[in-house]
C-alpha cells in the first residue's frame, strides 16, 4: 500500500500531520482499519472452512471382507470339503449367500495377491509384483470409502502403506512385526469387531471391515510352534490323517495325510474366527445392511498350488452375502471372476464411482443375472521377494489352462 492512499473516511492530513490527533484520530482509524481487516479475514476463513467441510455420511451398504490366508478353493465344506465338517460357519454363510465356483486370485502370493483386490490393478500395475510397495499416488479401495464418509478397518495380516491405505482404525500398526502373536487367535478377532461394530454405530458411519486371517498359513494348527507363542489358540476341533481328502494333485501318502490333517486343524481355527465375526456382526445388529465376502488370498501351501500360475494356485472359494440383494443360497457356476473385479464391484455396490481398473464390476451376477466376457480369467507370478525371477503368466478357462512359463 502507497504511504498517502487514501482509504473511505479517512482524512489525508492526518498522514501529512501524524503528530496533530495522532493519539486520538488515529486510533479511530485504527479500529476501522482493524474491524474492516477482521471482517474481510473472518468472510475469508468461513467461506474457504465451507468448501473444506466433509457432508454427513450417505446411508451406504457396509461391507466385511474376511480373506483366509493360504486355503485351497476346495477346502470349505461347502466347494467340496477337505475333510468332514471343517468349515460350519463358511458352510453357513453359503447357504445366506452366493458361492462362486469359478472365481480366482490374479497372483499366488500374499502380499501381491491383495493389492489387487484392494486397488484394482494387475501386479504389474499397481506395483506390488513380490513384496514391493504399491506405486505412490494409486487408489485404494479404503482410501476411497474414507474420503466418501466410511469407518474402515483392517485386522490380521498387514498390507503396510498407510499413506495409501488410510485405515481409520488398525488392532496393530499394520507391518509391526508382532501379528504371529495374535493373528491365530480367534477371540482376538472377535474382541476387535465388537469394538469396530460399535464405533461405527456410534458414529453413525458406514464401514468397511478387512479381517485378515494367518490361518491355515504354515505353521499348521495343533502341529509345534515355530516362533515363540505362535500357535496362540487352539482350533475347535484337530483332524486325524485318516480324516483328510487328497486333492488329486497330491500323492496319498502317509506323510501327506498327516501334513493335511494339521492343514485341517488350521482352516478350522480360520472358521472359528468367521463365525466370531459373524456373530459379533450380528449381536451389533448390522447384518441386513453388511455385504459380507469371504474369499482366500490363493491356494494351498502344498506342491503346486502356491508360487505358480497353475489353476489350483490361483482358484479361490468366493463367498458372498448381502441380505435382500443376493438370493440365499445361490451358485454361480457359469461365470468367471478375478480379484481385479473385486474394488469396482465393491464400489459399484455401494453407489461410488470406480477409478480405473484393470476388471469390471460383476454386481449383474450378484442380482442373479448373466454377464458377456467371463469366460477366462489371467493370471501371473514374478517373484518371491528377495530370490530369483521367475516369471509366469496364464489364461485360464473353466476347462483349460494356457501357462507360459519361459524359465522351466
């Protein structure tokens, strides 16, 4: 501001003159000035503090993502069952929902496997091939239901970049270190669900819940542990090696009946762990508005069904409830599914607008209609982080697989 300008009311000699009424007039003007700068600063703030505030929360669907680690597609009872009676609380949950029989992971790994179902992106676009940090700036599904007024939540194995992820609430900082020393333990899950259904109802916010289980992973339930306090709880029920059904994959052999039946033990700790969070889902009284979708991160830890491309790495038991939308005790066993469908599925579920993806919402086949384009499904492995490369990539149809694999 030029040293003589002249504001509105304001007498230029009293600048030509400072000492004449200075201590008077001036201090006059300086309250004006001052008013003036205090309304044109609070107009300022309100208008830009306006454009800043989040609206209320839209009534949306809450969605409970419960992912079982390292489990065949065939383990639960009801996709065939490994032995009898292993998964009661999975088996229920498909007779209140819909079983997919052909649905799948894009990558048989942990940690790559469910990037992509929270971003929506082949490996080798989100970033995440082996155990690498997904590229900076990609969208992700609990990023994107926070921003639309969701309480999201993770619980179980982590997936450790927070600045994309923005979880609002975690059990652990996600990556720790220490989730071998509850990560087995059914009632751990269920002291954190209950606690997580409750703030969301007392926010009166939607939620998005991601339960994570370390079951059936290595070290088998009932076997010894390997780490300290590692097998924390113990399952509802052990299987004997004379319980287990081979998978075809497997020679029956006496060593591998009794691997298995350990496996067993662990997928039933895993299922005691969901009918935990199911019934805390229910006792909170949010089931009518909860889509619930169980699925596992790939197959098995045996032979041929993890670190590869073959399809018994790669299928996947799918799972999904969603009271008054989906019939009860539904099958789909003509359509195809990836976990690349997963985030716009989810999102279109809920009335958000999907980021680019590399799948498509499958929501027609959720209303038990028919959908052109899924008749195969992709997939790829890279590495195992820190060892060598060894790439593979497939197509995969319901009667046939096309693996290349240029390192065999």
């Amino acid at each position: 501001m030029q040293r003589n300008a002249t504001w509105p009311g304001h007498d230029r000699s009293l600048q030509r003159h400072p000492v004449e009424g200075s201590q008077i007039v001036g201090s006059v003007m300086n309250r004006k000035l001052l008013g003036l700068c205090v309304v044109v600063l609070v107009w300022s703030l309100g208008a830009g503090y306006a454009t800043a505030q989040l609206a209320a929360p839209v009534k949306r669907p809450n969605v409970l993502l419960i992912v079982a680690d390292d489990m065949n597609w065939d383990t639960p009872g009801c996709f065939g069952g490994a032995a009898k009676d292993i998964t009661p609380n999975i088996d229920k949950l498909a007779t209140e929902g819909m079983r997919f029989t052909h649905a799948y992971v894009n990558i048989s790994i942990c940690t790559p496997s469910r990037s992509v179902m929270l971003t929506g992106l082949y490996p080798h676009n989100n970033g995440a091939e082996g155990f690498q940090r997904i590229h900076p700036g990609t969208p992700t599904l609990p990023a994107i239901l926070n921003e639309a007024g969701y309480i999201c939540g993770t619980v179980g194995k982590p997936l450790s970049q927070e600045e994309l992820f923005r979880w609002s609430v975690a059990y652990r900082w996600p990556g720790k270190g220490d989730e071998n020393l509850w990560g087995r333990d059914p009632a751990m899950y269920r002291n954190f669900a209950s606690k997580f259904f409750a703030m969301a109802k007392t926010s009166k916010q939607p939620f998005f819940l991601m339960t994570s289980s370390h079951d059936p992973h290595h070290p088998f339930g009932g076997g010894k542990a390997t780490r300290e306090l590692e097998e924390r709880a113990e399952s509802s029920r052990s299987f004997e090696a004379d319980e287990v059904r081979v998978p075809n994959f497997l020679p029956d052999l006496p060593g591998v009946r009794k691997e298995l039946a350990a496996y067993c033990t662990s997928t039933r700790r895993l299922d005691d762990m969901v009918g935990a969070v199911l019934e805390e889902l229910g006792k909170a009284k949010l089931v009518e508005n909860t889509i619930v979708i169980f699925l596992s991160d790939h197959g098995m830890p045996f032979p041929g069904a993890k670190f590869n491309c073959y399809p018994n790495s790669v299928r996947s038991p799918w799972v999904i409830r969603w009271p008054g939308k989906i019939k009860a005790g539904a099958v789909d066993k003509t359509h195809m599914i990836s976990t690349v469908d997963l985030q716009p599925t989810i999102l279109e579920a809920v009335g958000l607008k999907s980021p680019k993806s590399d799948g498509r919402s499958f929501g027609p086949l959720l209303r038990g209609e028919t959908q052109d384009g899924r008749d195969a499904v992709f997939a790829q492995f890279h590495h195992i982080h820190g060892k060598d490369a060894l790439p593979m990539r497939a197509v995969i149809t319901k009667d046939a697989a096309y693996v290349f694999n240029p390192w065999s």
